[in-house]
C-alpha cells in the first residue's frame, strides 16, 4: 500500500482562516478602558493618613477558615483544622453496631463456632475514625451503622 498526502475524507488541508476568538470576545466581554489608578480619600475620611485611627492593643488573629472535607474508610489528604499542617489522616478501625447486630443474629441462628466472628473481619462493617497524625487531634469518622 503506498500513503498518500491527501487529507481524510471531510478534512481540507489548508489551515483554519483564522485563529478563534479570545474568552472576552466570545463572551461578550467588555476590554478595560484604561488601568485603575486608586484615589486618595480627602481629608477627614476614616482611612485617610491623616485622620486619626483607633489602635487595639489586642487585636485578633485572623480566622483561618478550612473546608469541610468528606471522610471515607481510607486515609484523607487535608489540612488539620487544629494544628494547621498539611496531612495525611491517620486511621484507625472499630467494629460497628451492625458487626456486633450480624454476629448476635448469626449465633441465634445455630453457628456459634466461629462463624459470628465473620462480621468483625468484613471492611463493611467497621468504623473508620481520623486523627491528626502531626497532634493527635480526633478529626471525625467515617460510621457504618
């Protein structure tokens, strides 16, 4: 078979005439006029250097606000709301209450020998709680009941 330098059925080869519009010309978007230049308050104006400003002693830290992270079975990137550090959470596993309700309701059912021990090695059926692993701090759980 020898190749041809022809294009594919309903392509051209020659370019596009010309490039697409910009975001602002597509969107119908106005350009700026010209830079803003901020003017200064007059005289008097709270905000002016020369008006006198009221000076707290004790003034508050800023609030640092972090988001609400979902939290799953596995292990979370976050920041911790705490200790403000970039983590990983560490995580811990517990049986829940349908562990222990399976394994009540299979040793009523006749299989006591070791069959009611199933629920408490099944994933689905556990608690996943999250602490900082940087202070220790409890952050949540992940709760299968």
């Amino acid at each position: 078979m020898s190749k041809s330098n022809q294009a594919p059925i309903g392509f051209s080869a020659a370019p596009p005439p010309s490039a697409p519009p910009s975001y602002a010309q597509a969107m119908g978007g106005v350009p700026p006029q010209a830079p803003y230049y901020p003017q200064p308050a007059p005289p008097g104006v709270y905000g002016h250097p020369d008006t006198q400003q009221p000076f707290l002693k004790d003034q508050a830290r800023p609030t640092i606000v972090t988001t609400i992270v979902p939290l799953g079975r596995q292990s979370t990137h976050m920041i911790c709301p705490h200790c403000q550090a970039e983590i990983n959470t560490a995580t811990k596993t517990a049986p829940s209450r349908t562990a222990w309700l399976a394994s009540l309701l299979i040793c009523l059912l006749g299989c006591p020998l070791g069959c009611c021990l199933i629920p408490f090695c099944m994933d689905d059926c556990m608690n996943t709680e999250h602490n900082c692993p940087n202070c220790k701090a409890y952050l949540g759980q992940h709760a299968r009941n």
